[in-house]
C-alpha cells in the first residue's frame, strides 16, 4: 500500500511538471532554438512562427497578457515578412505592429523590464525585415542581448535559459558562415569543382 501510495505522489509530481504551461514553454524553446540553427530565412520564420505561437499559449496560461500581445504581434511579422516578394499590403501590415507593440508597451508600462522588452521587439522586427540572413542573425543577437536584461529583471531563469541557448545557436551560425566564406575564398577552385 505505501508503495502504491509513494507512486500516486510520483504522478502527481509528473502530471503537474507537464503541465500546459511547462509543455508549450519547452516545445517553444526547442523551435526557437532550432530557428538559431537553421540557414535559410524563411525556415527561420518558420521555427520562429511555431515557438511564438507555443509562447502565446505558454503566456497566456501564465496570465502575462504583456508577453502574450507581442508573440502575437511577432506572429504577424512573421507572416508579412514571410513571402519572398513582399506587397505594399504585407509592408504596411508589418510596419503597424511596431506602433502596435509600444503601445502594448506603454498601456502595460512597468519601468525598465517594459522598456527592455520594446526594445528587444524594435530589434527582433528589425531582423525580421532583413532579407540577408547574417545581418538577420545579427539583430536577432542584439535583440537578445536586450532581452535578457528584461529577464535578469524579471527573474526569469528560464528565459535566461533560452537567451542563452539563443545566442549560442545564432553564434555557432554566425561563425560557420565566416569559416565558410573564408574557405570559398582561401580555395575558389574547390568551389568550381
């Protein structure tokens, strides 16, 4: 009986550590990490689509209605800036989720963590309009760089977690790219070949 009894308590631990809140917060830092690794742009909007719509959800249950607006505002960069050919539509589309996300901003105003996280969004929109993927990346790290100050302030240790595992990935990527454009021009005929 006390057996059974000490494995109830064990599910119960289980059942609570896979909570909606935990899953969607994993599942979206698995794609948003993936996204750091990947080398095509559009593959990476994807990964960054599928983590912020996971961190919506994650969000949400939380009750951080601050952090749920601007992974849904991001959702929407992501969509508009998607195509490969981008209408005047799509442009305008983008450009009003920047006043739409200090607005966000100001109405939830909570000091520096709040000017911190419009910063870190400036940037990640900036990299998202990038159609170059090393200059993307470069945002996306200063971006970072920005948010991890909003989440030293929060608190966040798993946010930290993600920052970190963020510019890692972005890092790693960065420095292959060098280390490849290096090669193609140290060895241009092992290119032709």
């Amino acid at each position: 009986m006390v057996f059974l009894l000490h494995q109830l308590t064990f599910l119960s631990d289980l059942l609570q550590a896979l909570s909606l809140v935990t899953v969607t917060g994993l599942a979206g830092l698995a794609f948003g990490t993936l996204s750091t690794l990947l080398a095509d742009r559009r593959a990476i909007l994807s990964a960054q689509a599928a983590a912020s719509s996971l961190f919506v959800l994650h969000f949400l249950c939380l009750g951080a209605r601050t952090g749920m607006l601007m992974c849904l505002l991001g959702l929407v960069q992501m969509a508009a800036s998607y195509p490969r050919r981008r209408t005047w539509r799509l442009n305008a589309l983008f450009a009003a989720t920047v006043p739409a996300a200090l607005a966000v901003a100001a109405v939830t105003w909570q000091g520096p963590m709040s000017g911190l996280s419009a910063t870190g969004f400036i940037l990640a929109t900036l990299g998202r309009w990038q159609t170059d993927v090393a200059r993307m990346r470069l945002f996306f790290v200063v971006a970072t760089l920005v948010g991890a100050g909003h989440n030293t302030l929060a608190g966040s240790v798993f946010g930290l977690c993600s920052d970190a595992m963020g510019l890692s990935g972005h890092g790693w990527r960065l420095w292959r790219a060098h280390a490849d454009r290096r090669v193609v021009a140290e060895h241009p005929a092992l290119v032709a070949a």
